[in-house]
C-alpha cells in the first residue's frame, strides 16, 4: 500500500522528505551560536522553562566559544564516520532561541553557516515571541536560494499550562508566529511536549487536532523527561506524584493514537527525546536508541493497521 506522502512507509517521514527533495542523506548538524531566551535573560523572565537544560542535547563538538565554521565542520567530521551517508548538510540553529538578537547579528551568524561547503540550508529552533516582521523578512530572503526552516516550540496548546512551565508566551502567540512565517514561503515547524502536569490524555489529544489547522511543514513531539539540573528535577525529588511520566508502552500506544489523528500533510521529524543517561533523572525506559523506538511504533502501526491521519478530517 502506498500511502499519500508516496512511500508505504505509515507516517510521513523526515528522512523520506528530504531523500526526496536532495536525492540522498541530509545531516542535521547542531550548533550553539551563544544565543539565550528571553525568559532566562530577564526580558520576559528568569530561570527558564521548567524541564529545559540546554546541555543535555549539545553534542560534543558544539561549544559558543567556536566559530559557526568550526562546529559545523567538526560536526561533519564527526557525521562522517558516524553515519558516512550524508551528503548535504543544515545547519541546525538549536540551543536557547535563534532569533534573540537584532537583525544585524542573525544575518551574520546564518549567512557564516550557509558559507560552509556542503551546509546546503538552515534550520532554525527559537521561540514565537522571538520574531519580527525584519527577521523574518531576512529569512524568505535567504529562503530564496536555501532551505530554510524555522521551528517554534508550541509545547502546550493551553495557556495555563504554559504559564505553569514558565514558558512566558500564549498559545495564540505560537499560532500567529507560524502563520506569519509560513505567509512568509518560508517552512514552519512546531514542537509539542507531552505528559507536562495537569494535561489529560484527551487534552493532549485534542491538541493534534489543533495544530492540523496551522500551515506546518514539520512536528517534532517528546515525551516530558525530568532532566537534572532543571526547576522540574527539583520537584520531583520531593514532589514525583505531580508528574505521570509515559511508561515506554503506554506511550507508544498514545502515539499511535496522535498519529492517526495527525494531519497527514505534515511530516514527523520526531516522537520522542533521547536524553544522555547520565542527564536523565526519569522516567527510566532503558538504553533504547531513538532508531529502536521509530522501529516499535512502525511494529504497532503495522499491528492496529492503521496509519498517520488515517482519523484526520479537516474542519
């Protein structure tokens, strides 16, 4: 069976995307440009989101004290013998939000990144209340000639859970900011966090049925993780009934279940984290890669014989 995104494969997959689009392998490669967010510097607020520590997903090469050239061609150097298939790059733009400077310093920073050989476009992680009409309109234009995408952390489509994280912005704000930027031509990608304290398994649900009314490229969605060093791993050392983390099981049922929801336009970069151990205070699913849990959900997919937006009804 094929399915609408032209593969049998059941949902509409990242890596299917951009074979597609360049005819081969695209690596993701991490940079940290030394940018903060506007909730730990004092712009918005202090002390940052309630789960967020940076340092648990920079990879070894990625270091602010290096140049964008540097961590980009040391994480090529480390790709290569890693994955040895890759044969473009993006720059992926990923720790603290991306956009949190003035215009001058944005244009510097990505034009050094599409500079590199082989860096064949950008990916761009920041906040909604992280854009203006000047970014973005320096964006469609690298947009252009490059791949660009920007992705917005959603987190929660509901506002009182976004204020329990700390997250110092509305959901209507994260909406607005996607469709501007998709108004722009330019791609637009969310991510969504599941399992935060106070949200049911049908809210969550429900929140699929939300973001297939926005004009996405990509999601990206995680299973909530209490990461040391975080407000959230100090509560939950005094405090672990306030959290119901997703059992490894359970939550792949539950994304079977988002998944036939989805909207099947949208392609899934991601369905779960991948903390480094020694970062991760729970829940403890064991040593199991991110490659292992893609190939359990396919199993379960392929079991309830069912696929992504198999539900899925426009409003």
């Amino acid at each position: 069976m094929v399915f609408p995104w032209g593969t049998s494969r059941r949902y509409n997959a990242y890596a299917d995307y951009f074979r597609a689009r360049y005819g081969g392998r695209v690596q993701k490669l991490t940079i940290d440009a030394g940018f903060t967010c506007p909730n730990r510097d004092g712009t918005v607020s202090t002390g940052g989101c309630a789960y967020c520590n940076n340092r648990a997903f920079n990879p070894s090469y990625c270091a602010p004290e290096k140049s964008i050239r540097q961590q980009l061609e040391e994480g090529m150097t480390f790709h290569e013998v890693r994955y040895r298939r890759a044969e473009q790059y993006l720059a992926y733009f990923q720790a603290f939000s991306n956009t949190h400077a003035p215009v001058g310093k944005l244009r510097e920073v990505y034009r050094e990144a599409l500079s590199v050989p082989r860096v064949a476009g950008l990916v761009i992680g920041t906040r909604p209340d992280c854009i203006d009409e000047d970014k973005l309109t320096l964006l469609a234009d690298l947009a252009r000639q490059h791949y660009v995408m920007v992705e917005y952390g959603i987190e929660s489509c509901y506002d009182r859970t976004l204020q329990a994280i700390n997250r110092g912005h509305t959901a209507a704000t994260a909406f607005e900011a996607i469709r501007r930027t998709a108004a722009h031509g330019i791609h637009t990608g969310a991510h969504l966090i599941f399992g935060l304290p106070g949200e049911s398994r049908e809210e969550m649900l429900d929140e699929i049925d939300i973001i297939n009314q926005l004009p996405l490229t990509t999601v990206k969605f995680h299973q909530l993780q209490i990461v040391k060093d975080t407000p959230y791993a100090a509560r939950y050392a005094v405090e672990p009934d306030y959290f119901h983390l997703f059992g490894l099981e359970e939550y792949l049922d539950f994304m079977v279940d988002v998944f036939e929801r989805l909207n099947p336009a949208f392609i899934v970069e991601r369905f779960a984290n991948e903390v480094p151990p020694w970062y991760l205070a729970a829940p403890g699913w064991g040593l199991i890669r991110n490659f292992e849990l893609w190939l359990k959900l396919e199993r379960k997919l392929e079991v309830r014989d069912t696929w992504q937006g198999r539900l899925y009804r426009p409003l």
